[in-house]
C-alpha cells in the first residue's frame, strides 16, 4: 500500500545551483515514510511509547533530474517485505507529468530502544504497512566496500542541530555531513549510506574521504575509527 504526498521545491531545500540538493532529497524521503507511519497511527508517538524505533540501516538513492525551485513534485514510498527484523521500503520522486526525477531502497532494523538490539516486530506493527511490489531498479548490496586507504580530515563535534526524536544524529544529517568533502555534487546519480554506528550530541567524528575513479568515499568515524556511517557518492 504505497502512501504519497505532493509538494513545491522550496527555496529553503535548494543548492547553490537552484535545485533540490542532496539532503533536501534525503530529507523528503524520510519525511514520506515518517507520514506513512503517521497516517497508520504506528508513528513517533506509538514507536516512542513502546520504546521501540525503526533505525535506518542503509539508503540506495538514485537520481535522474533533481527538480527547480518551485516544481512541483510527488514524493511516495511503500514496503515490500520484512526478514526476522527488517524492513524494506522503497521510494519515488516525480514530476508532475508522471516522470521519475529520482528513486530509493532502503532497509530498516526494528529496535528495542530500551535493550538496545533488534527485534521481531509483531503482526500489528507491521500489517498497516501493507505490502507492494519491490521497485524495478538495479539493487546494490546493503554493506559498502571500503577503500583501501583514506585521508583523515578534520574532526568536529556533533552539534544540536543534527540530533532527532531518537536522541541520536538523524539519518539526512550524515549526508550533509558527507558533502562537505564532495566538490561537484550536481554530478552525483547515486547516493548509498550504511549506518553502523549511532552518534550522539558531543560525539566527535572524524571524516576519511577517498575519492576513487568511479565514487567518492566518506566514513565518519569516532576517535578510535569505529564508523558511525559510510556515504557513497558516484
């Protein structure tokens, strides 16, 4: 059962060249699966109340055309499948002739935000979700492989602004974070994100980048090279 939203790029969301930037993408897709659960009633309040969470485990996002300031766009996403403890959603971006401007999968681990470690969701907190059809899309493996070597560069501290309802750094801000160390992201066509590690405010990290023939690679990592995230940019 796929849920959309339609929407107006707004300025707000745009890059240096007038289009949807990477994280106002990112940000969109997680804003229509937050409302998929919303509308089903198993959203922030219920997962918060049952201290449990839907916790990011990896993004896959392609694009065609980032859209302009001020176009239209419908933005939709919907779940097909679970495995013992995760989810698989995928998502669309489109114009408002039908075009797809840009498309994800992603998968999800089901927590115990109270013991800290996955679990099996039951039928109720899953059934309202329904289940479609996997999207038709080149599907790349959950983990990315890391470069032989990196170059560090310079730490800086999470800050309040990149903290969520989990109490953790958000899913779009290791993005954000990432770009900074890509030069031309209107040539980026895929984005992949694993999530490893939580940080949380005060954390330091410490970005490694290797840009390769094909990717650029960021990790964020903590002191002791323990990754929080890796983002992939090609």
């Amino acid at each position: 059962m796929a849920f959309s939203f339609d929407s107006r790029i707004r300025y707000s969301e745009v890059d240096s060249s007038c289009r949807l930037s990477l994280t106002g993408l990112t940000n969109y897709f997680q804003d229509c699966s937050v409302f998929h659960s919303q509308s089903h009633d198993v959203g922030i309040r219920f997962l918060a109340d049952n201290h449990i969470a839907w916790v990011l485990s990896s993004w896959q996002i392609c694009i065609n055309r980032l859209p302009l300031l001020n176009e239209q766009v419908k933005i939709s996403t919907w779940t097909y499948g679970m495995k013992a403890f995760y989810g698989y959603r995928n998502f669309t971006l489109e114009d408002t002739g039908g075009s797809t401007l840009a498309y994800a999968n992603s998968v999800w681990a089901y927590m115990d935000m109270k013991k800290g470690r996955p679990v099996r969701p039951s039928a109720e907190e899953v059934d309202p979700y329904g289940s479609g059809e996997p999207l038709e899309m080149d599907y790349q493996p959950r983990k990315i492989k890391l470069p032989e070597s990196a170059v560090k560069k310079e730490p800086f501290a999470v800050r309040k602004y990149h903290i969520d309802t989990n109490e953790h750094v958000n899913n779009c801000q290791y993005v954000q974070m990432a770009m900074e160390y890509i030069e031309h992201t209107g040539d980026i066509r895929q984005v992949r994100v694993e999530y490893k590690n939580s940080a949380v405010y005060g954390d330091i990290i410490v970005p490694k980048v290797a840009a390769e023939e094909t990717r650029t690679v960021v990790e964020l990592c903590d002191e002791s090279d323990r990754i929080f995230a890796t983002v992939e940019f090609s």
